[in-house]
C-alpha cells in the first residue's frame, strides 16, 4: 500500500517535466539532428561498419542496397560510403569546434577589452576585425597552405582568421551597452580593478550574445570547412570529409549519383539544422521577443 503514493509522485513528477518541456517550445529537429552529429562525432570508430579509408577494388562500384554490408555503396576505390559519411561528421564536428572555440576566445577577449577601454586600442582592434572580415576565406586558405601545408591546422588557422572578428564586434558591441551602467560605475568607484569588473561585471551580460553568435556560426564553419575541403585546400586527398566526398563525387556524378549526393545531403540538413537552432535561440534570449510570443 506504500507504493502507491510514491507512484503517484512519480507520475505527478513525470507530467510537471513533460509540461515543462510543452512550454519550451524546443525545436526538436534541429537538436535530434545536432544530437546524431555528436554521437557520430564521438563513437565514430564504434558505429562505421569498416575503415573508411580501406581500399577494396573486388567491391568497388557498389550502389545503395546492392550489399548490405555496404548499405550506402562504395565509392571508386571500393571504400564504405556509410563508414566515410560517419568520419566525415567526426572530421566537420573535430575543424568546426576547434576552430569555433580559438576564434571565440581570441574575439571575446579582444571584444571586452576594447569595448570597455575605447580610445587607441579600440580603433586598432577593429580596424583589424574589419580587416579580417574583408578578407576572403578562401584566399586566406591559399595563404596558409602554402605557408603550413595540408592539414587540419591549416584550415583551423584559415577559418579563425575571419572567425574571431564576428565574436569580436558583437561582444565589443554588448561592452558599450553595459559599460555606463551604475553596478559598473559603482564597482569603478570601489577601486575593483579592471580585470574582475570585466570578468564578473560585463562578460556575464555578454553571455547572451555569446551563445547565439556560436550557435549561428557553427553551420557557417562546417559550410566553410566543406567547401575549403572540397578545393582541395588543407586535408589530404582521399580524407573521410564531406567536402572532399563531393568532389570525388562530381566527376561521375552521372554513373555513380550517390558518391555526391550523400555527403551533400548531409551538409545541407547539418547546417539548415545549426541555422533554425540558432534562430530559436536569438529569440528564447531576447527579452523583447520573449514578450511578444
């Protein structure tokens, strides 16, 4: 007779979470997708049925369905289709993220600073992310693989060069919004030192702003690693990547349909995903839209 209660707490519990989560509104699609990206991310060498880079000219050719051991296909070499499309997600979570994270540190920091100081160092500091942000990715690329050679530091390096400038100028923007504020002034008055009035008194309101330019910026990044890939520009010929995928596929796209279709089906779902994500984070934290709805 005990258990009773206890069942309908756990029932009342159950229906309070599911009501929780009616009312946020999640996007679901967009995190299903983004959830199957991280799994394939991190278990890749436990969930592709074969090394993506072995080579197996008996099997080559294969089309989707001909031989389940291959359910995707082959490719002209006779790799796993399905064991590339999985390392090719490792590789575009492995560049976006690195990239992601250096670029995000570099211009938050660059941003706080120079929105807080203002005069000389804010000009310098923008005058380069303008620079930046001019700069064609693809030339800075050219650049970097002529000077580091191929690799995955090559496009990371390419990438951070006009990633960090976004992060920058939205949070220096952010920085001039809250700095005039009285809890700031107060704290200046106090004698805190600038570092902790920018760590614990500004940085906490760029939070916000913070989380959505990343959320924003990771479709950008896998769109720009797969079209740096696809140029050939930084990973090796032959690499389990989505970019590179397509332009082995783009030469008999007409006899072998799949070997392109597949990774750009993937690219365009993945970023579309990142893209609505991120929308719906924009308008969950802003407190004027949050009014609205």
């Amino acid at each position: 007779m005990a258990e009773t209660p206890t069942l309908a707490k756990n029932s009342t519990d159950l229906l309070t979470i599911i009501r929780w989560i009616r009312q946020m509104k999640l996007p679901w699609i967009p995190i299903v997708i983004k959830v199957v990206l991280v799994i394939c991310a991190v278990f890749a060498p436990l969930l592709a049925p074969h090394d993506p880079l072995e080579i197996d000219l008996l099997n080559s050719r294969m089309a989707p369905g001909e031989d389940w051991s291959y359910p995707l296909g082959t490719d002209i070499m006779g790799r796993d289709m399905l064991s590339r499309m999985i390392y090719g997600a490792q590789t575009a979570a492995k560049i976006s993220m690195l990239a992601l994270v250096v670029g995000m540190v570099v211009g938050t920091f660059l941003g706080l600073w120079a929105g807080y100081k203002g005069g000389w160092l804010d000009t310098i500091i923008m005058r380069f992310a303008d620079a930046a942000l001019g700069f064609p990715t693809i030339l800075a690329a050219l650049i970097v693989v002529v000077i580091l050679g191929s690799g995955i530091e090559a496009i990371v390096l390419a990438m951070f060069i006009t990633v960090w400038a976004r992060f920058a100028r939205m949070i220096r923007g952010d920085v001039l919004a809250v700095k005039d504020q009285d809890f700031v002034t107060l704290a200046r008055i106090t004698g805190v030192s600038t570092p902790v009035i920018i760590w614990r008194h500004i940085f906490p309101n760029t939070v916000n702003t913070l989380m959505v330019v990343t959320s924003i910026l990771v479709g950008q990044v896998i769109l720009l690693e797969a079209a740096l890939s696809f140029l050939g520009l930084g990973l090796e010929p032959g690499a389990a990547a989505w970019g590179i995928m397509v332009a082995e596929g783009r030469t008999v796209i007409l006899q072998m349909w799949w070997l392109a279709l597949f990774p750009d089906v993937a690219i365009t779902i993945l970023v579309l995903a990142l893209n609505f994500f991120g929308d719906w984070l924009r308008d969950s934290l802003d407190p004027k839209l949050r009014r609205l709805q």
